[in-house]
C-alpha cells in the first residue's frame, strides 16, 4: 500500500510538473509557434530555396536577375498564377506546423528549465567568473545546451526541408516508407553540423536578448520587459544568431535537401562551396533570412512572452 501510495504521490508530481510547463512556457510557446508557421513559412520557403541553389542568380539586367530569382523560388511554377505561386511556397505544411511548434515548445520551454538549474547548481561559480554579467551568461549557456539538444527534432526538420527544395524525393513516400529505406541514421542526416550552428545561434539568440534587456535597458528582471522591450531585445538576439549560423545553415540545408539515399558529409559540401562558389556563398540567402527569420525568431519570443503574461493574469484571477 505505502509502495503505491508513493507512486501515485511521484506520478502526481510528474503530470503537476507537466500541465505547470503547458500552463506556462509550452502553451505559450505553442500558440507562438503556431502563428509563426502561418505568417512565415512563405519566407521560410524562399530562403532555403536561395540556400540550395548552386548557380549565380545575377543576370546581365536587372530584369535577367528577377527572372533567374523567380525561376529559383518558383521552379516549374514560375510561369503560375499568383494564387497558385502563394499555394507553392507553403509545402510541407503539416511537417513545418510539427516541427515548428515542437521546437518552439522546446526551444522557449526548455531554456528557462535549464537556466534555473544552472543557477540553483552553478550560480556561485557564474557570479565568480562573470560578476554582474552572471545573469547574461546564465541565459545564454541555458540557450546553447537547448540549442545542441534541439538535434532530436533533425528528422522533422529534414522531411520539412525537403519539402521545400526538394518535393520530388518525397513523392509517393509515406513516413513509414521513408523510415524503413532511411533508418533513423539516414534521417538524421547532417546532425553534427546542426549542433554546430544550433550551439553559437542560441547562445547568440538568448544571450543578445538578454543583453539588451540587461545592458540597453536596465532591467533586473527580465520577466519584467515590456511587449515592445521584448520586441526589441529579440530582434537585436535574432539578427545576431542569424548572421552568426548562416554558413552553417547553408552547409545544413544541402545536406538535408539531397534524394534519399545520397551520402554527403559536411566536410565534402564545405569544400566544394568553396572550391566551386567561394566564400560568398556562405552568405547566400542571408538577406531573406534576416528579413523572414529574425521577424519571425522576434515574434515567436515575444509572443510566447505575451501568451505567458496572459496566461499568468488569467490564473492569478
């Protein structure tokens, strides 16, 4: 009896823990999460197909760059209605919606779980090696180990790239079919360059944030920021994240966009940009990244920040 009263006491304590995440963080992070695949898939769309394209875009006119631009977004439907170029740049819909509002939930969940446990396990030795800026360290190592641990999504990720660049290996191929050919390994694809971007992009995501918060606008608190604070401190966090990953995600991107099937190591991709394109290319697809991405990283922030103040009235009611 004592035995099962002490289970039910743990899983009682387990299921609390888990609707207090879904009441605070995760629901806000997914109705963040949710919103943001409907506004910014499109230019989420765009960039990866500027990513993995291997040729130069720039024309002799201005009209022969649009033209060679437009064929590299649109493809075959270059030629297409608007409406039906609209419909296009939303592929993969259901895997993007997946991923996205997992890896928000993880992402904007996650990090504060961490940053407590750092603080309640290494505080003191933050504090001893980083002073004041103990608290802007906290938040951006917290950011860097969810950024590494965000991996575990990569086969989401991957069905979702795909989908965007490449939908013709996905064509006639259920998940099923797609898990027995690849094996888990062949979907996660590309896992050590995404650690390797996901780590300095996180650590520069949270760690800018806070540093606005912080430094910009003298808050000791940062629960505290404002919606336009937020705003702010995320878009400082989110164009340096982006800019600093971008090389990394270029590599990522055509690793994940190839058929089933083809092996390439990010070692091999890294030397034939180089080699074939130059160091520019890593770089490519920068732009509509900064103007998609970092719209999109600020609202999902901000917003998961405003559900949770909303979310936190509502209880307190």
């Amino acid at each position: 009896m004592g035995g099962a009263t002490h289970a039910d006491n743990n899983s009682g304590k387990s299921n609390k823990g888990l609707v207090s995440i879904f009441q605070g963080h995760g629901g806000a992070a997914t109705m963040a999460g949710t919103l943001e695949i409907l506004f910014f898939h499109p230019f989420d769309t765009v960039a990866k197909r500027m990513m993995s394209n291997t040729t130069s875009l720039r024309g002799s006119s201005f009209g022969e760059t649009m033209s060679n631009v437009n064929k590299c977004i649109f493809k075959k439907h270059a030629d297409a209605s608007f409406t039906a170029k609209v419909a296009y740049l939303y592929p993969g819909s259901l895997y993007a919606m997946t991923y996205k509002v997992l890896q928000r939930v993880y992402k904007f969940a996650g990090q504060p779980i961490v940053r407590d446990a750092i603080n309640e396990n290494y505080g003191d030795n933050f504090k001893a090696a980083f002073g004041k800026k103990s608290k802007m360290m906290s938040e951006s190592v917290a950011g860097s180990l969810i950024g590494i641990g965000e991996v575990i999504l990569l086969p989401l990720d991957r069905l979702k790239v795909l989908s965007q660049t490449n939908p013709e290996a996905l064509q006639n191929r259920g998940l099923l079919g797609i898990i027995r050919s690849e094996g888990i390994a062949g979907l996660y694809a590309g896992t050590v360059v995404t650690m390797t971007r996901n780590a300095p992009g996180s650590f520069c995501l949270f760690g800018g944030t806070a540093f606005t918060k912080d430094i910009i606008f003298g808050l000791e608190d940062y629960s505290k920021a404002t919606f336009v604070q937020n705003m702010i401190a995320s878009a400082v966090g989110s164009c340096l994240s982006i800019t600093v990953t971008n090389p990394m995600d270029v590599i990522k991107t055509r690793i994940q966009n190839k058929d089933f099937g083809a092996k390439h190591s990010g070692a091999s991709i890294l030397t034939a940009i180089i080699r074939e394109e130059g160091v520019g290319a890593f770089f490519k697809g920068l732009t509509p990244k900064v103007l998609a991405s970092a719209p999109k990283l600020v609202f999902a922030y901000t917003m998961t920040e405003y559900f949770l103040t909303l979310m936190g009235k509502s209880t307190k009611k």
